[in-house]
C-alpha cells in the first residue's frame, strides 16, 4: 500500500512537470518568448526578477507561478537554453527529458572525503527527466535508492522507480526488474514467474533489435575488463599503427586481413567506429578472390539484405552455391532462406535448413524448427510442436537469440509432452538473451569510450546503469572504477557481491571476494573460520573456471589447515583421505598448466618448493642421505670460510717481499763499509723466516684446495641425490 501511495504522489508530480514544459512550449512556439525590443511581448516572472529584461516590458498571465519556476529551476533553465530548438519543433518532451539526463550525469556525483555524494539538485534533476519520459533516468533513481550509492538507502523509493521504468517499457529498466526477481535481492521478493514476465518482454525486443543490430545505436557487447591490461591492450583505432599495419595487408591483397578489417568495421569492434558501407567494401574485396567460403558467404548476406551495398538477390545466391559447394555451412542455411523467402519452394528450402542443422548451423536449426511449427514442408505438412522445441533447444545453446526465446517459453509453460516446466532454465535461457541485446551494447561501448578518454565519472555512471541488468562485465568494471574513485570499499563489495550471484561470475570477482572474506577482521574465532569457508568457497569457484591465482590461494589456505571442498578434489582427481602434499602437488601441477609457458610464476615456484621439501624428507629417512645432508651443510661452512681465505692468499706475493729483504746496499757496485756486512746478516736471517712463513702458507693452500675439493665432491653428491628424490 506504501509503494501505491507513493507511486501516485509521484505520478501526480510528474502530471504537473509535464503540464508546465507543454505550457512553456506552447508559449515559445506562440512567440510570446521573443526578442524584448518588442513591447507587446509578456515577460516570464523568472526572467523579469533576474533583470533581463526592462521593468517596462509587458507581464503577462502565465500557466504556471513563480514558486512552480523556483521549484523546476534546473529544468526552467534547461528549457530557456533549448528556446531556439522548441521553437523549430526539433526538441520533444522525451527528448528534453534525454537531453536534461545527460547533462545531470555529467555533473551529478562529488567525492568528499573518500564517500561519494549525490547533490538534491542532481536528484531534483534525474527526477524531471524521469518524469518527461527517459527512463534511464528512473533506472539510475532505483540504483541510487537502493544501494544508498551517494544517498540515503530507501527501498520503497528504489521500488517505485524500479516500476516505472519498467511500466515506460525501457530495456534496461526491465532486465533490472528481471534480475532483482531472479536474484531476490536489494528487498525484491524472489519470483521467477515474475523475472520471466520481465525478461519475456525484452527477449521479444532483443529478437527485434537483432534484426537492426547494424543500426549506429546499436552494438555487439565486447567483453572488455577495465582491470585486465590485456583486453584493454586488445583495443586498437583507425589512427593506430596495428590498425594501419592490418589495412596495409588488407590492400595488398590478404583474404583474413580484409575479413578482418570488414568485421571491426561492420560491428564496430576492438574500439573501431562502426561503418557498414567500408565494411561491405572489404567484404566484397576478400569475396571476389573466391578462395574463402566464409567470405563469400558473408557478403552474399549483405546482398540479400542491402546492407552496405545495393540488394542483388541474383549475384548473392550464385555466391551462396559457390560458397555451399565448398563447404560452407552457414552458406547451406542460406540457400534455404533463399528457396523460401524468395522463390517459395519451401521443399527444397526445408531440405537445406535440414542440411545446414545436421552440420551444427544454429540458424539452420532455428529455421528447420520454424518449419516443424508452421507444417510448411510439404513433405510434412502437420504442425509438429516437440520436434520444433527440439531444434529451439539445440539452437540456443549456441546462443541463437529467437530460438532462445522460444525454447523459453516452451519451458515455462511445460505444456509439451516429455517437457517438464523449468521456470528457472527458461529465466537464465532469457536472460543469456537480454545480455546480448544491441543497445545493451551500445551503452557498453559508450562506457569504454568514456573511461579511455578519461571520463571516469560518465563511464561509472553508463556501466553502473548496464549493471542493473544483471551484466557481470559491467558488475566488475563498476566495482574496478568504485576503487579507482575512491568511492568506498562498500561500493566494490557490493558490484563484485552482484556478480558472483551470476550464473556465470568472472573469476576475478571471484578472487575480490574471497580476499574480502579472507582478510576481513572477524570479530570471534567462530567468525574467522566461517569466513575462512567463504573464500575457500570463493577461491575453489574461481579455480574451477579456470584461474592459476585461484588454484595457489587454495595451497595457500590448506597449508594453513584449513580442509579443502570435494569439488576441488574431484577437479584434481584426489580424495580426501590422500596426504597433503599429494594434494597440494597436484593443484600446483594443475595450476601450471593454466599458467601456459611462463618461464617463472607463483605456481611454479610453490611447486618447485613442495618438490624440494618432500625430496629433502625422504633424504633424512636413510641415514647415509642423512649423513650426507650434513655434510654438505658443513661443505657449504668451509665454501664460506675457506675460499675468502684463499683470496687473502693470493693477494699477497712473497718472491717480491724477499726479493726486496735480500738485496744488499751498493754504489756502483761495490760495498760501502763494515756495517753493510751486519745489515746482510740479518738480511739473510729474515729470508729464512721469510721462506718458512712461505712454507706455511702453502701448506695452508694445498689443505684449503683439498677441502675445497672435497666439499665440491660432497654438494655434487648431494644435488645428485636430491635430483633422483625429485624426479
């Protein structure tokens, strides 16, 4: 009943917005808003308080009051800047509702002391063009008020704008609908009858939109994670060298280059702007060589459906039997659509869609069940409902956007024979749908572009509005901006906590979960263990779709006790009652392989550890290794001893020392006096000392060099044993 209450006070609200713009409009375009050299001109109360214009000019009686002006003062102002367009007839309710949205977006968040704020004005704002019909802005009310991002959490507001954003019919505001019912979160209750009414209306949309995928406000969705250096590194443009390097080959003649080149262009991929007629072009150009079935087929489509170039149904199927005759399969379905869209021989046609399904064609398989459903073969004119259901099914696990929509509805029904009603599978069955729709897409894109040019603030905004959908990329890339604003850790918690509820989480939310519970300060022993479990629980998901960082937290936390889930044990093709390092081996053996041929990483280094840990036990169990163990501990002591003393030794040089004490004092050759003769006494005495001292010292050389030697001979024993315990 609160809900209702306030859904009709903000209904009556939005009456009177409404009635105030169209009374402005109708205004301007009756020229009462004309130059003030006129005199017969009436003067808006706003503008005469504001002084621009002469206290002499004409006022007039008005449809709206001066606290009405006051109190809509942002769109007041937005509508006196947009004059000119009203009056040309160019702006309409919903696209000043657009235009007052994008402008708030830009301005709407400040960050005061690592929390992020949300001004009343910015709200004031988002609440008009809601009211004047852009429900991007109700979606981004409903975020707002129910994650308390930058604003008080208020769940009954975040409800209602959740409602009318859908009841506007909007896109994303009916995936965000879906998804809370799916997920039973943020106070939806979970009903997934309620998710499917949802999500059954935009999978219809979707099939639509699918249709008019080349349109410019239209996108294939790339997966590109703002915190993955190599997706990002993935992105090229026109102006870039990888770009202008593929173009060269493309020139110059290469097939893959100027398929290549005609894909980025006519999706609008890898950061490069969408353009269907230089797409067609490069199309024709790697068609024409006749060497790729692919190719050929590719622009046989553009000719059948004018995309690019001028509609050429003759010149597009002769390229659909050559490209078929060398084994095209989509080239197959295609000689299908042909014989039954253009020529109406649906026999033939059924048999090529048949040709095309057997062959893993998803359209095929689509097609063929449509034909199954309608009883136009007219071989097997009878509807035959199970067999279309069949061919749905097939063809939308290969992600076929109709054939998807219709297997759901199949399922949610469960009115087939020997089909059993799965509500859930059809839910998850739309949404995968949704998830690929166009104009998803396009805000995706808009995003990306927003963060490269260093707009992060428009880029949180447009992927947090794509995260409402339920968008796992998004989810992460709001929760990675979260951290680059500084916006707060509750704000990553919450985005990376959405996406893991996913049926398919990135394994980096995965990770970011599991350190969160890992790390988190718990308040009883009984709390640590339980958030010990958590990111166990985090780690092993993660390891299990294929992440090597997921895999080493988990030898991580199992060298520290904790028990690891039999779902990982099965992953590694252990038991519970095997030793740990057998266990822990294995899923660092495993975590290599998925590192692929990185010289040096984590997992490779742990491995080498546990190998050289588990080599040195087994060593210390024979007392010969045992012995031997000891003594390279020793031959590593004399290494540290004996070879700087060997140094020492060798700086010094004892021929030049006696050489200097053993040379008499002459002149010219001859004796001076009697005292020289005692100085070469105790010259010759010294010499003595001197060769014993030089007797000593190589007599320390040759003790040094042998045990030098025999600890080289005692390591190299020791490595060898250890190398045969390893291997």
């Amino acid at each position: 009943m609160p809900t209702l209450n306030e859904l009709q006070r903000i209904h009556q609200e939005c009456q009177e917005i409404r009635a105030f713009t169209k009374a402005f409009m109708q205004e301007v375009n009756e020229n009462y808003l004309l130059s003030p050299v006129s005199r017969d001109v009436c003067t808006p109360d706003f503008l005469r308080l504001l002084g621009q214009f002469a206290s002499k000019e004409k006022t007039c009686t008005q449809t709206w009051t001066f606290e009405t002006q006051i109190k809509y003062s942002t769109l007041f102002q937005l509508l006196l800047r947009k004059e000119v367009e009203i009056r040309t007839g160019s702006l309409n309710l919903k696209d000043l509702g657009s235009v007052l949205f994008e402008e708030t977006v830009g301005t709407m968040f400040s960050v005061d002391k690592a929390q992020m704020k949300i001004t009343s004005q910015s709200m004031a704002a988002l609440q008009e063009s809601s009211c004047l019909g852009n429900h991007r802005a109700s979606l981004l009310l409903a975020t707002i008020h129910l994650s308390g991002l930058g604003h008080s959490v208020n769940h009954e507001q975040g409800h209602v704008y959740s409602l009318i954003g859908a009841l506007g019919d909007d896109r994303f505001a009916l995936m965000h609908a879906g998804y809370k019912h799916l997920m039973g979160i943020d106070g939806f209750p979970k009903d997934l009858e309620m998710a499917y009414s949802y999500y059954s209306n935009i999978g219809t949309q979707t099939c639509i939109d699918s249709s008019r995928i080349y349109e410019n406000k239209q996108h294939s969705t790339e997966h590109i994670y703002l915190n993955n250096e190599e997706d990002l590194n993935r992105l090229t443009h026109e102006t870039k060298d990888d770009f202008q390097y593929l173009k060269f080959q493309a020139e110059r003649g290469d097939i893959e280059s100027q398929k290549r080149m005609g894909t980025m262009l006519y999706w609008g991929q890898n950061g490069v702007s969408k353009d269907i007629v230089s797409a067609a072009k490069w199309i024709e150009r790697s068609a024409m060589q006749m060497k790729d079935p692919s190719a050929m087929y590719d622009y046989s489509i553009l000719l059948m459906k004018g995309q690019g170039v001028k509609r050429n149904y003759t010149r597009a199927f002769r390229l659909l039997r050559k490209a078929a005759a060398m084994g095209s399969i989509n080239a197959l379905n295609g000689l299908g659509w042909y014989h039954g869209t253009v020529l109406k021989d649906h026999k033939n046609a059924a048999k090529y869609f048949e040709q095309a399904a057997l062959n893993g064609s998803d359209d095929g398989m689509f097609n063929l069940g449509i034909y199954h459903l309608s009883g136009m073969n007219p071989d097997r004119p009878w509807r035959n409902e199970s067999a279309a259901f069949e061919q749905f099914l097939n063809a939308s696990r290969f992600g076929h956007v109709t054939a998807s929509v219709e297997a759901a509805r199949y399922l949610s029904m469960g009115s087939l024979e020997g089909v059993s009603q799965d509500m859930k599978r059809a839910v998850i069955l739309l949404k995968k749908v949704c998830e690929r729709n166009g104009h998803l897409g396009f805000m995706i894109r808009e995003a990306l572009q927003a963060y490269l040019q260093g707009s992060w603030q428009e880029a949180f905004v447009k992927y947090l509005l794509a995260a409402q959908t339920g968008l796992v990329l998004a989810q992460s890339n709001v929760a990675h901006l979260c951290e680059e604003l500084n916006l707060g850790y509750e704000c990553q918690w919450r985005y990376h906590n959405y996406s893991i509820l996913n049926y398919d989480p990135h394994p980096f939310a995965l990770l970011k979960m599991g350190d969160y519970y890992y790390y988190h300060s718990p308040g009883t022993q009984e709390d640590s263990l339980s958030l010990a479990e958590q990111a166990i629980s985090m780690y092993s998901r993660a390891a299990l779709a294929g992440s090597p960082q997921g895999m080493y937290n988990l030898v991580v936390l199992a060298q520290e006790g904790h028990s690891l889930p039999r779902s990982i044990l099965r992953f590694i093709n252990v038991s519970h009652h095997d030793d740990l390092d057998m266990v822990m081996e294995k899923i660092l053996k495993r975590c290599v392989d998925m590192e692929g041929e990185e010289a040096v990483t984590p997992c490779s280094l742990a491995l080498l550890g546990l190998q050289m840990g588990k080599a040195l036990r087994r060593m210390t169990q024979n007392g010969a290794q045992l012995l031997l163990a000891y003594a390279s501990l020793l031959s590593v002591l004399i290494f540290a001893v004996v070879v700087p003393l060997q140094s020492s030794l060798g700086n010094r040089n004892p021929t030049n020392a006696l050489r200097a004490r053993t040379s008499p004092g002459s002149y010219n050759g001859v004796v001076v006096n009697r005292e020289q003769d005692g100085i070469m006494g105790r010259t010759y005495r010294g010499a003595w000392n001197l060769r014993l001292t030089m007797n000593g010292e190589q007599w320390l050389r040759q003790i040094s060099d042998l045990a030098v030697t025999a600890s080289g001979v005692c390591l190299c024993a020791f490595w060898t044993t250890l190398l045969y315990h390893l291997l």
